[in-house]
C-alpha cells in the first residue's frame, strides 16, 4: 500500500474507528482531562496511573516503572506525575459498571517528542512522533490489550497526522518487542549505552517503527475477522 504523503490510497479504515469514537465493543481508548473529574475521579496520575504501575510487579521496589518510563532515573511519584502532567495522554478503559469510576483501566499511552510540524500549529503537513505505552497487569494477555493497543494507535495516527510511531525500549524488553510486532513495529536499529536507568547504569536502546500503512493493513485484516 502506499500513503502517498499520509493520504491512504485505500479507504480510511483509522477514520472509520476514529467516528465510532476509537470504541469497540466495551473498550475505549479515552484523552486524559484532569479538568474532569468527574470522568477521571481525583489525582488520577496518582491514584491510578502511578499506582497501578506499582502493583503490576508484586515484589519489584519500583513495579513495572523501569521499563515502562525508560531513560528516566527518578521514579518516585513526584518526578513521575509532573511527567505526566505534561503529557497529552490516552486512557485505555474496559467497561466495569462494579467500580467507582464505571471502567477499569487497563493503561495508558501519549506521546513522547514529535516529528516535523508540531501539533499545535496549523500546519497540516504529515508528521511522526516517539509514542509511549504502559499496560497494568491484571491485562497482561487478555483479548482487550489487543483491541486498545488497536485502538490507541488508531487514535495517534489520526489525531496527529502521523506516517510513523517510534518507539525505544530498554534492549533487554523483549516481551515488549514481540507484543507490538503483532500491530506491525518492525526493530529498526540500537543505540548502545543511550537510555539511563534508575540503578546509575546507562543502557542500550533498541528502536521500533510502525508506518501507517503497515497497520492500516492489520487493521483491515482485524475487521475483516470481525464481518
């Protein structure tokens, strides 16, 4: 397929998620608004976010908080919720009538630097960013990881104007290598001793890229499982 500048020479199928409000079934990737309080509850990059991520590695000081904000050497709540509170973060939530907030989240994404214009001026040109993810436990493996990631990508491809997510990980995190090659990142180089890390060692970076067109086509294959 061809994108010929970002433009999909095939139907818009990321268009199509985009007006069912990137809603399938009952996931839903959501923007994170800290005004809203009364979708998002109280100090939600706390009480949520920077917890869960505690929790998912039962015995870990740090949970999963190494791998999942890589290169970053403090990961105390502090340092860690003024990150994201300067981040344009998705939500990704399963329906749950059984908790306060009527969804369970499941984890979160955003974006980490762009590429060409940048999102905030007029400038419609296509652009890449460095994307960032992290999942809770508690979904590790389950079909509705897959149907958000779907979903959550969707969402910055279109948002954005994106041709491209990158992403960078610790050399070492495999596992989330073989998860996203499933949406069509493919490993694209290294970078030795490039990312620090919370123990005062400096560690390599492996980098990833998925082109839009690459997941237009999982997308496709995705749907046409579902008609």
């Amino acid at each position: 397929m061809n994108t010929n500048g970002g433009s999909l020479a095939v139907p818009d199928v990321l268009a199509a998620l985009r007006d069912d409000n990137y809603r399938m079934g009952n996931c839903q990737v959501v923007a994170y608004d800290p005004t809203r309080t009364d979708v998002f509850g109280d100090h939600f990059l706390y009480n949520v976010l920077y917890k869960q991520c505690l929790e998912s590695r039962p015995g870990a000081k740090w949970g999963i908080l190494p791998d999942s904000f890589c290169g970053m050497t403090n990961l105390s709540a502090d340092a860690i919720c003024a990150y994201l509170s300067t981040r344009k973060i998705i939500v990704m939530a399963v329906d749950d009538p059984s908790v306060p907030l009527g969804y369970s989240v499941t984890g979160f994404a955003y974006p980490t630097v762009f590429v060409g214009s940048q999102p905030a001026t007029p400038d419609p040109s296509p652009r890449a960013m460095i994307g960032a993810h992290v999942y809770f436990r508690s979904y590790w493996g389950t079909p509705e990881i897959r149907v958000l990631s779907m979903l959550g990508l969707a969402y910055f491809f279109t948002t954005y104007n994106l041709v491209a997510i990158h992403g960078q990980r610790y050399s070492a995190n495999t596992l989330t290598a073989r998860f996203l090659s499933q949406f069509g990142f493919q490993d694209t180089g290294l970078l030795p001793r490039f990312l620090g890390h919370h123990d005062g060692q400096i560690r390599d970076c492996a980098l990833s890229t998925l082109l839009r067109e690459d997941f237009v086509e999982y997308v496709i294959e995705q749907l046409l499982t579902l008609a």
